[in-house]
C-alpha cells in the first residue's frame, strides 16, 4: 500500500471520521497533528491551497479532506489509489 498521510488537528470531528474511515479499510496512516503549530500550518497552506483539516495524502497524491476521501470510497476509487503502482 502506498503510505498515507493526515494533516489534522486534536478537536475535528472530519478528522475523525476521516481515520476512522482509514482504519475500518485497514489502511495504517500518518497523522501529523497541525494545532497550535503555524509553521506546519502554513506548510499545509503553501501544499494544498486549503487551511482546513484534515488535508490527505496518498502516496504524493492530495485527495482533500474528508468529504473528497468518503467520495472515492463510495465511487470504489480509493483501493485502487491506495494499491502500489
């Protein structure tokens, strides 16, 4: 599987349903945690385009937040983009 990073913050309830999404699918993620942290903040800023969390990563790919993950998963796109190339 291709590594998957969470940007998040410790009081998002989309970055809960986001890892929760993650884990029922088995998939082992990163999470870096952006609260209280400017500098990560606008790093995430500067790679997204977007303050908001959770921000996902597969593999070099941004998928979005939430919303944007549990739409692939509906549309049976995610285990594709999570599978090794």
């Amino acid at each position: 599987m291709k590594p998957v990073t969470v940007y998040s913050t410790r009081i998002c309830p989309y970055c809960v349903m986001a890892k929760q999404l993650l884990t029922r699918k088995g998939v082992r993620y990163d999470e870096v945690m952006v609260d209280g942290n400017d500098e990560l903040r606008a790093d995430l800023m500067r790679r997204t385009g977007r303050r908001t969390v959770p921000q996902i990563y597969i593999g070099d790919t941004h998928v979005g937040g939430f919303d944007d993950l549990a739409a692939l998963d509906r549309a049976g796109r995610l285990d594709p983009l999570l599978q090794d190339a």
